[in-house]
C-alpha cells in the first residue's frame, strides 16, 4: 500500500510539472520581451516534435505486463489526457499565431514603408508613429526599431534612439545599423567611449567595414578634441588673458555692418594676427567667427565678386590668410569652414583667380586639407572634384611656387579612391587634351612640376577605367614620343626628370593592350632602343621596362628590335646585373626568342656557352628564372647550341627548378622543357641526367616538349 501510495504521489507531482511547464510556455508565448516569446515559441515547437515522436513509438510497441496498482496506472493516463489536453491547445495556438504573425507582418511592412515615406519627406514625427504602429503589431521586427532610432536621431531624441537600437539587437544581435545609429547616439550626448564601442562592434560583425569604422572613430575624436578646446578657451577668457579677449573684441568690431572695404580687410589682418595657437582658433569658431562671409554683405560682396577690383582682391587674399590661420592643425575649423556654401562654391573659381596672390594663397588653404587623410575626405565630401585635376594642372604653366603646390595638392589627393574615381568624369574631354599640350610644350613650361604632373597622371593610372582611356588616347601616345624625341635636345637634369617619368607612364598605359597601343607599337620600341644609349642608368632602366611590355603587342615591333641588335644590347645589360634591368631584360628577351629565329641564333652567338642564362636560372626571383629557362629552351633550336652546354651544370640546375616547388609552375614548365629539349638536341646529356637520377622527372616534361 505504502508503495502504491508513494507512485501515486509521484505521478500526480509529475502531472503538476507538467502542467507548470505548459502554463509557462503558454505565458512565455504572450510575452511582449521578443527574447522571451521566440524562446517559448522554440520550446512549443520541441515539445510537439516530442509528442509526435513518442506517440509514433507507443503506436510500435506493445507490451505485455501485470498492473500492480491500477489507482497509479489511472493517474497516468490521466496524466497523460491532460498533457495532451494542452499540447493540442498549444499546437492550435501555434497555428493560429504563425497565421496571425503573416497578418501582422504584412501589416508592419506596410507601415514601415509609410514611415519611410515620411522619414524621405523630412517629416519625422508621422514617420516615429507609423514605425511605432507597425512595432505594434510586430514587436520583433529589428528594421522597425532601426528606422525610428534613426528618426528619434532627426529629433535630436538621443535617449529613445539608443533604447530602440538596443531592442533592435534583442531581434538581431548582428544588427550594424543599430551599432551605427547607438554610436551616432551616444556622440550627441558626449558619450564618447560608449560610441567607440558601438563602432568597435562593427568592425567585430565586419571586418570589411573599416573605412566606416575610420569615419566615425575619427568623428568622435575630433568632438572630444572640439569639446575638450572649448572648456580650456573658455577658462581662458574666463582668467582675463589677453590674447583672448581680443579676439573676441575684434570679431565684435568686424560684426559692425556697413563699414568700408578697407575696415574690413584691415580689421581681418589684425584678427590674423591675434591667432597664434589652438586657444585662440576655438575661440574664433565659438564667437561665430566664420559667419563673417554670410553676415557681412561688404565682405561677402567682395569675396564673391566676379571680376575684383585692387580693394576687393586685398580683401579676398586677407580672408584666405585667415582662414589658413584659424583651420592650420584644426580639424573642426576645416570642417566647419567647408560647410559655408559661399566657400565651397568660390574655391575652385580662386583656384582659377587670374590674380597669382590669390591662386597662391588659395592653394596654401587647401594644403592644409589635403596634407591628412581626414582633411582629404572632407574635401571630397563637400567639394565636387571632377574639373580640380584640371584646374591644377594647369598651374604647370606657373614658374613660381604655385605650380610645385598644385602638384603636392594633387600627389596627395591621389591616396584617396574617390578621388580617382572623380578624375574619370573630366578625363576624357578636359584632362588629356591639357596633358597633352603639357606634353608637347615640355620645353616651356616648368618642367620640375612637369615630371611630377606626369608622375602624377602615371598613379592615377592604377585606376583601371582612368587607364583604358588614356590607353586608347592617341593625341597621349604621340605627346609621349614627342617628349622623347626631344630628350636628344635637351639633356638638362629637369628635362630628363620628364623623360624618366614619362617611360613610367608609358610603362603603366601598357598594361593595357588595344589597337592604338598595336598602332604605335614600333615607334615606341623604336624610341626606347635609342635610349639605351643613355648614360643615365634610370633611363636605360625603364626603356627596357617599356620594352618588354610594348614588344609582345606587334611582331613587326620584334622583327625591328631584333634587326637594331635588341638581343646583343640585352645580353650586355644582363651582364652588369642589377634585380630590376635583369627582370625586364630576359624578359625582353624571352619575347624575342619565342618565335624570332634570328633572336635566338644572336642569343647563341652573344652568350657565349650561355654564360648569362645560365647565371640568371640561379636567381631567387621567379620571374627572372622562369623566363631565362624559356629563353634557353627556345635556342636549343640553333645548331651547336646543346653541344656548347655539355661541360656545364646545366642538367644540374634544369632539374633542380622542374622538381623543385617554385610557386609560379611557370617556372617549373620552362625549366622541364628545356631539360627535354637540351637531350633532344643532344642525347649526351642523357648521361649526366641518369648520374642525378632525373629520367622520371625528364619523362614528366615530355608532356610539355610535344605541346610546343
């Protein structure tokens, strides 16, 4: 009896378990926390998969057995009625929730797009209700909670955003637009570490996002610097200290309006003056001082005037002075200034400023952005670059300082992808013609930032699109063989700074290959046999380089470098060494040797015993021996060639690198190749493979032997 009563206790306190844990679920269902709903939505789900499981198992099963207490065997099946009671309870509720969460949701989408409609129309309080109307019937919906945060951002409600951000990532814990907004968030009320954090975050979920996660760390950097200068400036005026309070006495006497121009711009050069550090520069920016050009009409008249006379230009040059006086090492006065719609529609017509004080000095304001990366980006975010590589070249024509800062201008500004990416709207209709005319005019023009113009156009040739174009210029090519033929005039150190950048250039235009490039192939390889005349050794240097990448685009390029001596004048740089010349030499070459019958028999005959291939087969770099192992294979084709190698550690070295583990194969197959070929041509070098055990590896290069 004790037994039956002690089952019986225990059944029933399983029931009750039971009926606990449903009671539970079922609450946890109706939960508002979307954590605490999808997690009894799972256990649902588990739960009914259990009971189907369990029910497909007692239907398998029989067993046969003796009830020993029939009062506990009741309790258990009532037990069991009554949890099966709630589990079709619960499946049905599932079922009519998942209908009800399709309802809901279609609901939501539609109020999230009407609240993106509001949000697009400035229109931030509608777009906050529909948002949270759609929160209403969807509560786990992250974009919902992401949209209004951004909302409440608009609204300058910076609590409520970080409170939806944070319930956007219950719903997806990976949510970057809720790091982003929280850190945006947390910037506006001073929160500083906690917004690194949320942008640290992102970086986590992305590491693709790191120009984003620059952005903003940098954003946050420059408010504490600004809000960290303002508390000290302050304290400073506060203290009575001179320096500081003049400025802010001038600023009030230059806020006097209807003054003459001549008050004005005397006013400003004292009030440059007066700024000598950081101090000084913050309080400039908290006294409203950038306003001057949209509050004074005499001043603002002046700057922007068309056509300046003698007081209006004095006026333009003394706000340029101060403006490089208040923004030098500031990032916030940069910012600041650039956000002035009068500024950033004069600076490219001051870059064109037919007066040179003004050019000068414009250039020494925007040196000071396009010095730092966060300068640089905000140039390219607020001004429109597309006619600055334009405007600044033209300044190559200069003969002072202005040309050689418009080249540090552009040099610097060429870091910058979105730059690049501007230069391709002018390039075609207003760059090239101007690059060309440069070109043609070399001798004219100020030739120091002459080469650094064209080493400037060769960078921006790293951009693919930039390249193409100029690739299929044809005026470009012709400017580029002009500019060398002149280099046999004039051999001044300036001059020849021209030539070698422009072999650069030339070298990069390359990499393309098109008609033009077919077209002009001869000619240029015709111009750079001449230069390997040239005494000086950077000349010699790329004219090859340009060699071996215009020779494979025309055979009749070939035919006449090899009749000009190309393979003699190669082997003889190839003997004086050097890693770069050897790369682009045996490169050269190997172009040559590939299908010119008379390039390989001058190789036979100017490397004597191959002397120099086969010092280049023993180089670290790859290239070099991939393709001296390809040269070599192609001359085994000449008569005497193999018998001149019987002597050598030819074999040796061959196999060596064609069961070796180059990571270029390239290196591997030429090699293999010209082991097969070399005992071909001359069965005795059989011997020596046998001694080194190489047949095997020799077998395996008659694959490659046969295929050529």
């Amino acid at each position: 009896a004790m037994l039956a009563d002690r089952e019986q206790e225990e059944a029933f306190q399983r029931f009750l378990r039971r009926v606990d844990d449903i009671a539970e679920l079922v609450q946890g269902l109706n939960s508002t926390d979307p954590d605490v709903k999808e997690k009894a939505i799972t256990e649902a789900e588990k739960r009914l998969i259990d009971q189907a499981n369990s029910k497909e198992e007692e239907s398998k099963t029989v067993v046969n057995r003796t009830v020993i207490n029939a009062q506990a065997s009741d309790m258990a099946n009532a037990e069991a009625v009554n949890a099966d009671g709630f589990l079709a309870i619960l499946e049905k509720d599932a079922k009519e929730r998942a209908k009800q969460r399709k309802r809901n949701e279609h609901l939501a989408n539609a109020l999230k797009e009407k609240g993106n409609d509001a949000f697009r129309k400035g229109d931030y309080v509608i777009a906050i209700q529909r948002y949270t109307e759609g929160l209403e019937k969807l509560k786990d919906k992250q974009e919902l909670y992401t949209n209004r945060a951004q909302a409440y951002l608009k609204m300058q409600e910076y609590e409520k955003a970080i409170d939806d951000c944070e319930w956007a990532l219950k719903c997806n814990e990976k949510c970057i637009k809720a790091y982003f907004l929280m850190g945006k968030a947390h910037l506006a009320l001073k929160h500083f570490n906690e917004s690194r954090q949320c942008y640290e975050k992102i970086l986590q979920i992305d590491p693709q996002k790191e120009s984003l996660f620059k952005d903003c760390t940098s954003e946050v950097d420059l408010e504490e610097k600004r809000m960290k200068d303002e508390e000290r400036a302050m304290k400073e005026v506060e203290s009575g200290k001179l320096a500081a309070l003049s400025v802010k006495e001038l600023l009030q006497k230059l806020d006097r309006p209807d003054q003459n121009i001549l008050y004005y711009t005397e006013g400003i050069r004292l009030l440059t003056g007066a700024i000598k550090d950081c101090t000084e520069q913050t309080l400039f920016r908290t006294n409203n001082g950038f306003s001057i050009l949209k509050d004074n009409e005499v001043v603002r008249w002046g700057f922007c005037a068309e056509r300046k006379n003698t007081a209006e230009v004095d006026l333009s040059v003394s706000l340029l002075f101060l403006w490089q006086a208040v923004c030098a090492g500031n990032e916030e006065n940069q910012r600041l200034l650039l956000t002035y719609p009068d500024v950033n529609a004069q600076l490219p017509k001051l870059l064109s400023s037919g007066v040179p004080e003004i050019q000068k000095q414009t250039l020494a304001l925007i040196s000071l952005y396009s010095e730092n990366e966060n300068g640089r980006r905000l140039l390219i975010r607020h001004q429109d670059l597309t006619k600055w590589l334009q405007i600044l070249m033209t300044l190559v024509n200069s003969t002072d300082a202005r040309a050689s800062s418009a080249m540090n201008i552009l040099s610097n500004l060429t870091e910058e992808e979105r730059f690049k990416t501007q230069c391709r709207v002018m390039l075609s209709t207003g760059v090239l013609p101007l690059f060309t005319q440069l070109l043609t005019s070399a001798k004219l023009v100020n030739q120091a930032a002459l080469a650094r113009c064209i080493g400037i156009m060769g960078n921006l040739c790293a951009d693919v699109v930039i390249r193409m174009q100029m690739a299929e210029c044809k005026e470009c090519w012709q400017a580029c063989l002009k500019l060398v033929d002149e280099c046999f005039d004039v051999s001044t150190p300036k001059y020849q700074d021209c030539l070698f950048a422009v072999l650069g250039l030339m070298m990069n235009l390359l990499l393309e290959s098109n008609g033009v490039i077919q077209h002009f192939a001869v000619d240029i390889s015709g111009r750079c046999m001449s230069l390997l005349r040239e005494k000086d050794g950077r000349i010699v240097t790329r004219a090859i380089g340009v060699l071996s990448r215009v020779l494979p685009a025309s055979l009749s390029a070939v035919e006449e470098a090899v009749k000009g001596g190309v393979v003699k004048k190669m082997i003889k740089f190839l003997k004086a060494g050097g890693q770069i010349t050897s790369n682009y030499g045996i490169k050269t070459l190997s172009i040559c040797t590939r299908n010119n019958r008379q390039a390989q028999e001058d190789l036979v005959k100017s490397d004597k015993k191959f002397s120099v291939l086969l010092k280049l087969l023993e180089s670290e770099n790859e290239k070099i021996v991939g393709n001296a192992a390809f040269c070599l294979g192609r001359c085994l084709a000449v008569p005497g060639a193999a018998t001149s190698l019987l002597n050598s550690n030819v074999v040796m070295i061959l196999l060596k690198h064609a069961g070796g583990d180059a990571t270029r194969t390239l290196v591997q197959e030429n090699a293999a190749i010209a082991l097969g070929k070399l005992c071909v041509a001359e069965p005795r070098h059989i011997v020596q493979l046998r001694k080194l055990n190489g047949l095997a590896i020799l077998n395996s290069s008659m694959k490659y032997v046969h295929s050529t």
